[in-house]
C-alpha cells in the first residue's frame, strides 16, 4: 500500500507545472481595421516589435513574445472621426479581444 501511495505521490509531483511552463513563447495575431484609408494609424505596444509602425487601413501580424506577465496593443491616429477596431488572437486563431473606438483604442492581456 505504501508503495502505491509513494507511485501517486511521484506521478503529482512530476505532472504539475513548473516554471520551464512560463518560460514559453507567446504568440499572438493582432488585427487593426480603421475605416478610413487616408489617414495613418499608428499601432503598437508594450512589447510590439520595432516599438510600433504606421499603417492605413487594415494590417494583420504575429507577434511573438517570450517571459512576459502583460501585453498591451494600441492604435492611435489624429483624426477624431476614423473609428479604429483592434481585434487580438490567441495562436490557434481564437478571438480573444476585440475593441473599437476614435483616436486612441488600446488592449491589454494579462498571462498570470
């Protein structure tokens, strides 16, 4: 009996997550439409490669990131009309935020 409680034991203690389990990439798809094509949006973030860029109508891309507990995106432009729409996806594709807005449209993800 007691060497199958020691087996049971084992088994716990190795199947439980360590930190190995943090240390993983994270991936992320972040999609930006904005409704008007002449005005420049600037899209970036905490963590955003390059610091962010500038772009017109509608950009998609992956980001990668590794160790980190927060994420934020954001979207901004001058015009307080264009309306910006950031929708944020999971590495299976799976939507995980979306956020709509004028001038300034920010996302923010915590992993922990």
């Amino acid at each position: 009996m007691k060497k199958l409680i020691y087996l049971f034991l084992a088994l716990f203690v190795f199947s439980c997550s360590n930190d190995d389990d943090y240390k993983k990439e994270m991936e992320f798809t972040i999609e930006c439409l904005v409704n008007n094509d002449t005005i420049p949006v600037n899209i970036g973030g905490i963590g955003f490669p390059g610091g962010g860029k500038y772009i017109k109508k509608y950009h998609k891309e992956t980001v990668r990131f590794e160790n980190r507990d927060n994420f934020s995106f954001r979207a901004t432009c001058e015009d307080p009309t264009t309306l910006i729409t950031l929708k944020l996806y999971d590495r299976r594709n799976k939507l995980i935020r979306e956020k709509s807005g004028n001038n300034v449209v920010r996302i923010e993800v915590g992993t922990r």
